[in-house]
C-alpha cells in the first residue's frame, strides 16, 4: 500500500479538537513533513486548547505555549536560545491562528520577518477568532458571520492579504497551502525546513464549528476553495518570485463553496456577485505577479 | 557613542569610570550572558548599546535580537530561557509596563531573566527623570526586585542576581535611578572574569524545552492544578533572602565585597531612623552625618532588595528607635507610598513599634538633597506620632 | 503501523508530585474521545481499493493501517464523516452508534 505522505505520526489521538478540525489536519501535516526535532511556539488559539490541558500533550514534539502577541517572537527567542546551548539542528516554527498572526501577533511577525529571523511562521487559518467563539478577525472574509459580525452588519471589510504583507517583508520563502492538498503542503513544508531565514506559511483550515458548515465537508471546502481561486496555491520566494502551484484551467464559481458554509448564508445575489468580482480581480493580478508583471 | 573601552584585557583587576547603564552592560556581560533583546527607551539606551558593541566584536559570546518593542524584548527572552540560555534585557518606564504581561509569565513560567529597569516617571506627561512608580507597579509580578545606589553595587548585583535566579528559578530586575544614576560615572572595580566564572557556572536548568525530551510548556492549567504551582512560586520566593545572603556571603570571600538585603548605616543606636532605597539612600547617610553633628541619632537603612521584602531585616533594625521615616519616591494612588505601607505591614503586630512618618519625595525626579532629609527630620522631630499619613515633601502647595 | 500503548490519567495527591512549571508529562492518549461520537464510520472492505485516503484525511488519527488495511480506531473516532465523504469508491458508510 503506498502512502502520499510520510507515515510517521507525531501527533496523536486523543486531542480536544472539534470533529472535523481543519486546524488538526494542518498540524498532523506539518509535523510529518518536519520530523521529530521541531520545537513549536504556540500561542493563544484553538490550539492552546486542542494539544490538551496540563498535565498532558498530544505531540511528540515540545510546545512553549505563549503569550498571544508573541508568536514570532517567541519562536526567534526559542531559536536563538537552542542554536547558543549548541542545537543548531532543530527546527523552530511558530504556530499561530488567523488571530495571531493577521492582528494581535502583526507587529511580532513584522519585527520577525525584517529581521529575517530564522524559524518558520505557520498560519493556520480558520478565518476569525474562533478559541473564544467565534468573533471576527482581519481574516475573516467579506460577507461572514461571526458573533460580531452579525447576520444586519456582516463583515463589509475584505480579508487582509497577509501574503502581500509579508512579501512586502522580502522573506526567501512564503507559500499557500490548503489541507485539501496535503502532499503540496507537506512538499512546501520540506522546502521551508531546507530554507534559512524566515519562512511564512499560510493555511487555509476549515472550522466547522464556527462556519457552520458539515464536520465532513472540512476537506471538499479545503479542496474548492482553491479551485475557485478564493484561495490559490502559490510560493513567493524573495517577495519577487511567484510561482503557481494548480492553474486553474476551469475556474470553479464560488456560490457552490460559499453554500456549504452557514456563516454566507444570509448573503444576496448582489452581494455573491460582488464577491465574485473581488476573486476574480485578485486572480487576474495573481496571474500577473506570477507573469512577472509589475502590480498596477 | 562608546567606544572600545570595553576591550582593555580580560585578566587582572580593573578599575574603570563607567556611567550605571554600563555597570549594567559589564554586569551582564561577565555574567556571560547568552541571549539579549533589548528595545532603546531613555535612559537605558546606553546599557544596550554597549552591550550591542559588546556582541559585534566578540567580546561577549551572545545572540543579540533588536526588537521593535519592549514586549517582543520580553518575548525573545523567555523563549531564549526556556531552551536554557541564560538571558538578559533593559528597559525603563513605557517599557516595562509594556512588558507587564509577560513578566508574570516569566515568574509563572519559572524563567530566571535577569533585567535591569531604570526607574523613570510614568506618562502622561512625558518625563524622562526618576522616581520607583515603574518598578514598584510590578511588585506583584514575582520577580525579585534589587534597588541599587551605586555603579559597583550593579555590577556585583547583576553577577549575583544570575546566581540566586538560576538558583530558585524566579526572574529578577535590578533597578537604577534615571540619571542620578544610570548616567552618573564612578568608579568601578570590575571583577575579572576568570573568578565571575567561578563564582556563576553556566546554567544548567533541570528541564529545558527540547525535542529530546517533549514537553508542552505552559497549556491550559485547571483550578484542579493551578493553586500548586503558583504555591510552589511564592515558596520558593520565600528562601530568596536567605539565599541572597548565602550566595553575597560567597561573592565576598571572592570580591570582598558584601551586598546583603538591606544597608544600615548608624541605625544601631538610633533614634529617628530614615527608612530609603536608590541613590536619595546614599544622599540619606549625608543627611545623618549632619543630623549626628547636631547632636541628632539620626541612621539610614536603605533597602536594597525590596521584592521579598525583607521583612525580619527591618524589624530588627528598627526594633530601638524613637520614630522611623520612610521617604517614598513613588505613591500607590488611593493609598500612600509603596515603601511606606510595606514597612508598616512588616511592623503590624510587633510589641513597641515606633511610630511610622510617611513621606513622598522626589516623584517625576524632583531633586531629592541633604535638605530634603533636613526637612524630613525636622518634622518627624517636632511630633510624637504623625497627624498625616501621607507627607509631601516639596510639593508646591 | 504499531498503535502506541494507552497511558493513564494523571492524578497529583501533593504539590511535590507536580512539576515546578507548568509543563506536560504524560499524553492525551488516555483521553477516549470515541465517548463523543453519534455515528461512526463502517468500512466494507470488499470495496476498498487500499488507496490511503481515509488513513490520510483523520483529523483524529483514528485510522490506522493493519497489514495493508484500514482500521477505525473506535476508541478515538469522533465520527466526523470525512473519511467516509473523501473515500473514491464509498466503501464507509457512517451509521448511528447503539446506545
């Protein structure tokens, strides 16, 4: 029987996760593809939470829980201390939700990212602050509910591309990845480990539980959302480089995607409409950025 | 700019004039420090930017990470502590309250960072100059707290703070004042560094975060299992004293010269004594030089570590006098001076307590003089007991 | 691919037994989220074609393989149904736990 991904598990049963966790599908990903010497830093998210309460872990790699804003940093911190007690092999990541990395952990990141600090930053992202219920964050879509976006005053703000920003950083390394394709993560993953210097990785994690959306859609979302362009795979390398993981020949409409979701049920035509033309501008400049042509 | 007055040989005695922001860089640097982040904020800039010089040329075998705020300097340092390398950082002010978070997380966390805080007044409105409501606001935190009225004082300080952290596994700070001392030059005798080896090994922390040995640092922590640890804490906050006087004890037979929890100076046969901390404690011993001349028992004890207040200390000093005055250079708003309400709870319950005189000095750095102190004995003579609790001294009224 | 031994529940009887930071020293193993499942998945074997999916897409590592195939670890299921709705030819069925 021949696996597409590496067999060893580092994580294991047993975690708080809720069924259908996008969240837990990226971690168990992410560690097959970096192996056992890998020190986290996790911050305030569903995460803190999912690992399981003291006394006890369901990773077979260290975590440093810690304060919110301070992932990156955190994770650098970590870096710094392992490579002067001698270690200079293991590789330190710093594992944030959307929350963490997109608002709260920004300034972190940034400060990180200038100085080219050498870990790698993965974003797991489930598209609002969903450890304290579901409230709204910079990565909460256009037209979501969240308990602060509610149905009369949805999120009319669009999704903060993270990715542009830490382009703008001039990393050697970002890439996209969805859990829907787990090989073309841990693959970006493997090139993350081999990369020096700060390494930023953005996942795209169904939350069924705040989407309201069906446990066992989490991998079909996982799977259209890049199909329809919401949320394309590509590598930046240098905030130069852009290459694009899956053409898209057939683009996919979003409303299939959206209706799976509760929180876009209340959306009109006009609003779906509107967020189409949105995806289809940022696909069109994508394709030009990964042309090599200049953002206009 | 420094220059490289920091390279002149490593071995032998060395005496140097250096500002106490640099007694700071000396003392971290001696310490042999590993990690430091650190954020410039007047007046502490001095101590990184030498401790920056310090790294780039190799004089100290550390990883220096330039942070763009206080928080991430804290940040960086815990992280660096906890996969076991000895840590160290700077603030002041602004800087340390924006770490505040995450000095309890230091203590919670069991990190021994050492950090040398230069006391400056708090905004609004901006002020560059001295007082302790910095500082003092963190008592609550668990970190060991080292008030210092001398750049030799800092220097040995720091090497031997190093020790009782690592040691009881509790962070700690070792506070100047702004100016009167951080940017004062004295002279210095710098311990040589083959003996400061000696005295402080490498440290070596009993769990360290490693994928050798997996552990989850800090998760979700139940009332089923909080209350313990926070009890594990504070006692072992409680064997700091003894531990400070063990390892001063050891300092002293090295480098001859003792530092110990508090300073007493003529309080033995003393009938007012002056209760201070940070440099006005050293202008304080002027004042009861000339209160002796006017035939005046006056004495000084200056407390030097405030967090564990050393509460036996003060007691038995303070056990023969007529009256005691705390000069404060701070105020807990809605209550008094912070020096002055920890002296009073230490003597609560003790059998012919004197009275306490509580007075506030110097806040926002209103020069704090000989005259000061004259004014202060001079009230706490003419009454039996005070008829206020809280005694401005200088305040334009 | 070996299932790792099942650990135990955790219990300190005085603040000596525990640990002096707040840190982990045993594994959510013994924790048998199986107790929160509805449904659960069923897998018929005669469909399966052994491509790996299901094993793949467990965000609970509930899926283990046994000499080349796949076993529902039913002391850790959460029957979420995702292996049931990614498996190419529909072998899983999910179907509602006795009570």
């Amino acid at each position: 029987m021949k696996l597409s991904l590496p067999e060893e598990e580092l994580m294991n049963s047993g975690h708080l996760a809720c069924q259908g966790c996008g969240a837990t599908l990226a971690m168990r990903y992410v560690l097959k593809a970096l192996g056992q010497k890998t020190a986290l830093c996790i911050p305030a998210c569903c995460w803190s939470v999912i690992d399981g309460p003291f006394p006890y872990s369901c990773l077979d790699v260290p975590i440093y829980h810690c304060a919110f804003e301070t992932a990156a940093i955190s994770a650098a911190g970590v870096k710094a201390g392992l490579e002067m007690v001698g270690d200079k092999e293991t590789t330190v990541v710093a594992w944030a939700g959307d929350g963490g990395t997109f608002d709260i952990g920004i300034q972190a990141l940034s400060g990180v990212a200038e100085r080219n600090d050498d870990i790698i930053y993965i974003c797991y992202d489930n598209e609002a602050y969903m450890n304290t219920g579901t409230q709204r964050s910079s990565a909460t879509p256009y037209g979501a509910w969240t308990t602060t976006t509610p149905i009369k005053h949805f999120k009319d703000r669009p999704k903060k591309d993270i990715v542009a920003i830490m382009a703008a950083h001039r990393i050697p390394y970002i890439a996209t990845a969805s859990v829907g394709y787990p090989e073309d993560l841990v693959k970006k993953v493997k090139k993350a480990k081999e990369t020096k210097g700060t390494r930023f990785i953005h996942i795209y994690a169904p939350c069924p539980s705040g989407w309201k959306s069906r446990p066992e859609d989490t991998v079909k979302l996982s799977r259209m959302v890049v199909q329809n362009a919401i949320f394309p795979l590509y590598e930046i390398e240098w905030g130069e480089k852009y290459t694009l993981n899956l053409k898209l020949k057939d683009k996919k409409p979003i409303d299939d995607y959206l209706r799976l979701q509760g929180r876009f049920l209340h959306l009109t035509e006009k609003n779906i409409a509107f967020m189409q033309g949105e995806v289809d501008k940022k696909w069109s400049r994508l394709l030009e950025q990964v042309d090599g042509k200049p953002a206009s | 700019m420094p220059d490289k007055m920091h390279l002149h040989g490593r071995g032998g005695k060395m005496r140097k004039v250096i500002m106490g922001n640099h007694a700071l860089s000396f003392g971290a640097m001696l310490a042999r420090v590993q990690v430091i982040s650190a954020y410039p904020i007047t007046p502490q800039t001095q101590v990184v930017e030498l401790l920056s010089e310090m790294c780039a040329d190799k004089t100290l075998d550390a990883e220096f990470i330039k942070v763009e705020s206080e928080h991430s300097a804290m940040a960086a340092c815990l992280g660096a502590s906890l996969a076991g390398a000895r840590t160290f950082t700077a603030t002041s002010a602004q800087g340390l309250t924006l770490m505040h978070e995450l000095l309890h997380w230091a203590s919670g966390g069991r990190l021994p960072v050492v950090m040398g805080n230069i006391n400056r007044s708090m905004a609004p409105g901006w002020s560059i100059w001295t007082d302790q409501n910095d500082s003092l606001s963190q008592r609550d935190t668990g970190w060991i707290q080292y008030y210092c009225s001398s750049n030799q004082e800092v220097v040995d300080t720091v090497i031997q703070a190093f020790k009782v952290s690592e040691k009881l596994l509790i962070p700690s700070m070792v506070v100047l004042d702004a100016f009167t001392l951080s940017h004062t030059y004295e002279v210095v005798d710098l311990p040589e560094q083959k003996k400061v080896d000696e005295y402080l090994p490498p440290f070596k922390p009993p769990i360290r975060l490693t994928p050798d040995e997996p552990h989850a640092f800090g998760g979700l922590t139940s009332p089923d299992h909080y209350f313990e640890l926070r009890y594990k804490l504070q006692k072992d906050m409680e064997k700091a004293p003894a531990l400070i006087e063990e390892t001063g004890k050891e300092y002293e037979k090295i480098f001859g010269r003792y530092l110990g929890l508090v300073d007493d100076y003529c309080c033995h046969d003393a009938d007012l004594i002056l209760i201070t901390s940070g440099t006005m404690g050293s202008t304080a011993r002027v004042a009861v030089d000339e209160l002796r001349q006017q035939d005046v028992k006056a004495g000084n004890l200056r407390i030097k570590v405030f967090r564990p207040f050393p509460f036996e200390k003060v007691r038995n000093i303070v056990k023969g006098a007529e009256k005691i005055a705390v000069v404060d250079r701070n105020i807990s708003y809605g209550h008094h001076g912070i020096f002055y309400q920890e002296v009073k709870s230490s003597l609560y319950g003790q059998d012919g307590s004197p009275p306490v005189f509580g007075f506030i000095a110097g806040l926002g750095g209103r020069d704090i003089t000989p005259s000061t102190f004259k004014e202060i004995a001079q009230h706490a003579l003419e009454k039996e007991k005070p008829d206020e609790e809280i005694i401005w001294i200088g305040v334009k009224q | 691919m070996k299932k790792k031994k099942e650990p135990q529940k955790i219990v300190f009887k005085s603040e000596k037994d525990f640990p002096l930071m707040p840190m982990s020293v045993g594994s959510m193993l013994f924790n048998k989220t199986g107790a929160w499942r509805n449904i659960k998945p069923t897998i018929d074997l005669e469909k399966c074609i052994q491509c790996g999916i299901c094993w793949k897409f467990c965000p609970d590592v509930a899926i283990i393989i046994e000499n080349e195939w796949p076993v529902v670890d039913y002391d850790y299921c959460k029957g979420c149904g995702i292996c049931a709705e990614e498996c190419p030819t529909k072998c899983i069925s999910m179907v509602e736990e006795e009570k």
